[in-house]
C-alpha cells in the first residue's frame, strides 16, 4: 500500500515538486469547506466537500494549463481528473465511521472547478452507500492525507452546514487534532519523502462529529 501510495504522490504533485523545495511535512495545502446533506430523514446521508488549493500548486497547474493546445481551461480540467483519479482509490481523503465501521461511499454528481485569486478550487459530493444501512444517530467523518503530504483543514472557527429534511434535528462539531509531539518531530523529518507513513496523516487530521 504504501508502495502504491508514493507512486501516486510523485505522480500527481511532480509539477509541486519543480517549484518548491523538500521541507517537513506537510509540502502542499488545502482550505477545507464541507457540509452534510441529509435526506430520507437522515438515511441517505452524502457529504460536500469545497477543497481550495495553495497558491504553489494552483499557479504550477495553471501555468502548465496555459500553454495546452487546446486551451487553458481543457489543461486545468485534465488536471482535475487526474487528481481525482488518483483520490479514488483512497476514497478521496474521506474516512466515514459509524462506531467501529468504516463506511463506503461513492463520489456522486459533477464535479466543479474555478479558479479564484489564482487559486483553483474544486467542489465534489461524497454519498453514503445504501447498503450500510446507516439511521439517523451519531457518526463521524474526517478529511485527510494519510501521508500528511498535505495539510487539509476548515478555516479556524468555521462550523459544519447540515441540510436535507433531518437537518433540525441534528447537530455538528469539529474536533481538532491533537499531535504527540513524538507526531510533530516526525513530520518534521524529511525522511518521510522516501519513506511515506500512512498513519500520520489521521493525527494531524480534524473529525467532523454529526449527531442527530
């Protein structure tokens, strides 16, 4: 897995590592939204997620963009399938749990790109299975690499939307991550580039708690 995981990341971030130097972790940055949509009264359950790429990776995206034969905004578009391409098989950075149960969900609907200050943004829909069966109660749900090559987090005081028709009787919270600093002193390390630990990430990473 973690073989699998490093060819991914060399792949998608190659143009990222042309521009910036190896650091610590993390190398790349997104501002987070998201919201829950609830429907079915909380038994068809899918999360929004509005992910805002830093200002390196956006600018090397668009440059590359730019001089794409078919024009700017074909490039960006192929680069945004190929990002989400590579987050499929990791469930695009989303961990769902119903107590113990991780849950599968699926990507649904379009996804959205624009760019905004020269930063591209992408908006994507997540969607519980069906099969798992998940009533309206409390679970919970995080957004994160697991190699902390990026960092990915709500803007600080931000609160999670809920709508759907069991949006009045749910409520939400996130919780912050709280590192040992035996976690900080390794993704300080740049030993991390050529060694990926997958388990990293969930420790630097914010848990969205729904209770309804």
């Amino acid at each position: 897995m973690l073989r699998a995981w490093a060819c991914v990341t060399a792949a998608w971030f190659l143009i990222l590592s042309m521009v910036t130097p190896t650091v610590a972790h993390p190398h790349m940055w997104v501002d987070l939204e998201s919201r829950v949509m609830l429907q079915n009264d909380g038994r068809s359950i899918a999360i929004q997620q509005i992910w805002l790429f830093d200002d390196f990776f956006s600018t090397a995206v668009i440059e590359d963009a730019a001089v794409h034969p078919e024009g700017k905004n074909i490039g960006i578009q192929q680069e945004i399938d190929r990002i989400l391409a590579a987050l499929e098989p990791y469930n695009y950075f989303t961990v769902i749990k119903h107590g113990n149960e991780t849950l599968s969900s699926k990507l649904v609907g379009d996804v959205e790109w624009k760019v905004i200050q020269n930063r591209i943004q992408m908006k994507f829909s997540l969607a519980v299975d069906k099969h798992n069966g998940l009533e309206t109660q409390y679970w919970s749900y995080a957004v994160f690499d697991p190699t902390y090559y990026i960092e990915m987090l709500h803007a600080e005081g931000a609160t999670i939307t809920i709508e759907g028709e069991a949006s009045t009787k749910c409520n939400s919270w996130i919780e912050q991550p709280n590192p040992s600093s035996d976690a900080v002193a390794l993704s300080q390390s740049t030993t991390l580039d050529n060694n990926p630990n997958e388990t990293i990430g969930r420790l630097f990473a914010e848990t969205v708690h729904v209770n309804c």
